[in-house]
C-alpha cells in the first residue's frame, strides 16, 4: 500500500508540475490569432482534415483488431470497437485514467469471458502499446536530443505505468490467475502471430503520428514525418502523469517541448499542440456517445466494475 500510494503522489506531483509549466507557456506563447488561424486553414483544407480524420479513426481500428486477435475470439468486432472508444471517453472526463477498467468491463458484458481473462487480455494490450511507444519515443529521442540520458526517462515511465495498471487484476484474481496470463501472453508474444500483432500496434501509433503532422504541414510546412510520430509517442507517454481530464495541460507541455527538439519554434508547436489535442477531444466524445448506443451499458453497471477492481 505504501509503494502504491508513492506512485500516487509522483504521479500527482509530475502532472501538476506540467501543469504549472502549461500555465507558463499559455502566458508567454498563446496567441488566439494564431490558434484560430491554424484551426480555419485545417478545416478548409479537405486533404489533410481528411488525412487527420481517417488515420486516426484507423489506428483505434487497428487496436480494437490487435484486441480481438490476442483473444482468439471470431465474433463481431463492434464490442472491441465500443471498448476501447469507451476507455477513450472516461479518460477524457475524469481526471485519472480508469478507461481500462470500463473496456474490460465492456468486453467482459459482451462476449463469454470471465472478469480475469477481459482484465488480463486489457492488461496484455497495455503493454503492447507501451512497448510500441517505447519503441518510437526512443528511437526519436535518441535521434532528436542524441543522448541516451531522455531513453532512461522514458524507460522509467514506462515502468511505473506498468505498475499503475497492474492494480487493474484484482486481489483474488492475481492470485489464482496472473501466472497463467503471464504465460499466455508470453507465447503469444514470442510466436509469429505475436509479432504480427505488435507490427500492428506500431503501425496504429505510426497512423496516431497523422495528426500532428497533418496540422503541422499548415503550421509549419518542414515537419517530417517521423518526427510528427515521435512527438505524439512522447506525448502519450507523458499521460501516465495525467490528473486532469484528458492528460489537458501536460499533453500540450510535452509536445510543445518534443517539437522544439525538430526546430519548431516553441509558439508554432504550442498552437500545434492545443489543436491537435482540440480535435482528440472532440473525437473521444463523439465516438464515446456512438459507443453507448452501439453497446449500451448502464451507470449501476459502471459502478460495479470500479468496485471490483479493487
């Protein structure tokens, strides 16, 4: 209890310090002619409104297949789909990540699973992804900031991560049932089919990366590709210290700072930031209301599953 409440707190104290240094660069770098000018240039450019729209909604296509794959299960990929948008919703309206617990949750109500196997398979997927975005950001930053000194940092973060989500097995379950999805997805993992599905990951972070290269071209017309990709690894990292809705305020301190590594002035990368994270907004929401009407799930229910976490 005491490690877990310390991991708390560091979580707590890093994402108030973004906060902080969010505050900071909002009073000397925001400008609302510049924001609203980027914004109306994407919403009248249909290419790469277009581009931004479609990768995206393809990379949680992608995730939501990875899922379903790892489970081995051939029924209809709609609840997949509903899971992993409805994650998406609650980690943008409450201040702490608790989105895994509602996908598990979700999957667990729509197909036959026990509550151990839809924890473990949301718990395998966790990692998958981090180790996708471990990938990423540390092949930018050693390109970008040529040090290994930043790969330890995100080594790091990545490892408490791991152990923020570990909490998600409850009691009773790690102790009849964590060996056994250990070995499951250790196999998984270490055979073709496994490969396979982490290519597939990557490639979903690969499409995340769109977004901010798409407003980037209209910001800014030299940003690379890759460098696009890494920045939003990096800045999805940085959401294990998320204590506001949605990671706001440490998800564009973050990406402001990467892009200054590919020489975008802090100004431009800031107005890249705050619309890029506008539009993920906008998209946890609308695709977190069609998810309840796709596979509906009642508050009662909700409730229930946090209560079982424990």
């Amino acid at each position: 209890m005491k490690s877990k409440r310390m991991v708390s707190w560091i979580i707590r104290i890093a994402g108030i310090l973004l906060s902080g240094l969010f505050i900071y660069l909002t009073v000397h770098y925001f400008s609302l002619e510049t924001v609203t000018r980027v914004a109306v240039e994407l919403i009248y450019s249909p290419l790469w409104l277009g581009v931004m729209i479609s990768t995206y909604a393809l990379s949680f296509c992608v995730k939501a297949y990875v899922w379903q794959s790892y489970i081995g299960e051939k029924g209809s990929f709609a609840p997949y789909w509903s899971g992993i948008h409805y994650a998406l919703f609650m980690n943008h309206i409450l201040p702490f990540k608790t989105g895994d617990v509602v996908r598990a949750g979700v999957i667990k109500g729509a197909k036959p699973l026990s509550w151990e196997q839809s924890i473990s398979s949301v718990v395998a997927m966790r990692v998958l992804d981090l180790g996708g975005l471990v990938l990423l950001a540390g092949i930018g930053t050693f390109l970008y900031m040529d040090t290994f000194f930043y790969v330890g940092i995100i080594t790091l973060t990545v490892i408490v991560l791991f152990v923020i989500v570990l909490p998600l097995h409850a009691k009773h379950a790690i102790r009849k049932s964590i060996l056994r999805s250990i070995v499951h997805f250790a196999s998984t993992l270490l055979s073709i089919k496994g490969l396979l599905l982490f290519g597939l990951v990557l490639l979903s972070w690969v499409l995340e990366g769109f977004t901010i290269y798409s407003v980037g071209r209209i910001a800014i017309e030299g940003i690379g590709f890759f460098e696009a990709v890494w920045a939003t690894s990096v800045a999805v990292v940085s959401g294990v210290f998320q204590v506001t809705p949605g990671h706001i305020a440490g998800y564009e301190s973050v990406q402001s700072y990467a892009l200054t590594f590919i020489d975008v002035p802090i100004e431009t990368g800031y107005t890249i930031a705050v619309i890029t994270h506008v539009f993920k907004f906008v998209y946890a929401y609308v695709t977190g209301i069609f998810s309840f009407y796709l596979t509906p799930v009642s508050s009662n229910v909700v409730k229930r599953w946090f209560k079982r976490r424990g």
